[in-house]
C-alpha cells in the first residue's frame, strides 16, 4: 500500500492511499464515490523558467486518472 499523502483543496483536507482519497470533510452525499479525470502527469520538479515549464507540460500526454473519494 502507498503511504499517506496529505493533499490540501482550499479548506478541504484530503489523505491519498493508492487511488483511494479519504477526503475531510466530505461534500458527498455518496461514500465511497469513484470519479475519474483527465490531466497530465508531469514530473515535480523546479523548473528553470515558465517556458520550461510550458514546454514540459505541452509534451506531456493527457491521461485518464480514477480515484475513489471516501469519507474520513
């Protein structure tokens, strides 16, 4: 199992176990709700400048991201 990660959502507060998100506190009426989006996984690092980073992110392919939100 990965470890936790703490992810913060303006003052929503959020723990990520695999593609598991305990999410506090919970704005759903469903528990646990899968939802899934699309984005870009680029890597965390410090980019040199913007264009760099635009460069990076422009490469980058969208993927499809599932996760199942519970409440904590």
């Amino acid at each position: 199992m990965m470890a936790s990660r703490l992810i913060s959502f303006g003052f929503f507060g959020a723990s990520r176990f695999a593609d598991i998100v305990v999410v506090k506190p919970y704005p759903f009426d469903e528990s646990p709700l899968r939802v899934s989006v699309r984005g870009k996984l680029i890597p965390n690092v410090n980019y040199k400048s913007q264009e760099e980073f635009r460069e990076t992110y422009g490469k980058a392919q969208r993927e499809l991201f599932e996760f199942t939100l519970r409440a904590g």
